[in-house]
C-alpha cells in the first residue's frame, strides 16, 4: 500500500483521497454525495497500474473538480433578479434536469 510522510506521520493514499471527498462535498453541495464519489473513483482508477503514486491524490482532486465543473448534474436553483421597473426582486428558477447513465 501506497504511505507518504506528512510532517512525521505516515498517511495512505486512501487517506488523501478521503481527504479529497472531504474538500469536495461541501464545494459541491447541489450535487448528490454519490455522483462526486462516482466521479472521483473513476478518475482515481485512470491511475490504476502506475507506479508512482505519489501525486496521484492531486490528479485526481483536479480530474474530478473539471468533470464536475463542467458537468450539469447540478439541482434546480434558484436566483434573485432586480426587476426592471421596481425595487423589488423577480424570482428565476434555472432548470436542473440531466441523465447521469449511472444506476443507483
């Protein structure tokens, strides 16, 4: 198993890739849990087979952020926006529909 020394403690990959999930669970909150750990195990598994190892957390940090940067699995939100004539504000629901290909 993959270990790295961080300020003298040793620290598994599984353990940086924990800490990965832990980063983007909250930077991603309108995206179900299961759909970031789906993407995040397949870009870890891109690394399957190389032998160093050692940015591997990094890439995959990286590989799974543009995925769902650029993915539309997102929930329905909504924003506020100034209406034209008046001070008060209209409401604009942003659609939030998508196909994922992933069974539960």
């Amino acid at each position: 198993m993959w270990r790295t020394r961080i300020l003298g403690v040793q620290v598994s990959e599984a353990q940086h890739i924990d800490a990965v999930r832990a980063r983007l669970y909250p930077r991603y909150p309108d995206v179900d849990r299961y759909l970031v750990d789906e993407v995040i195990d397949t870009a870890l598994h891109r690394f399957d087979g190389c032998p160093i190892r050692d940015f591997v957390p990094l890439l995959v940090e990286r590989a799974a952020t543009r995925a769902l940067n650029a993915s539309p699995i997102r929930s329905p939100r909504t924003e506020h926006l100034p209406a034209e004539s008046s001070g008060a504000f209209a409401v604009v629901t942003m659609p939030g529909t998508f196909e994922t290909g992933l069974d539960r």
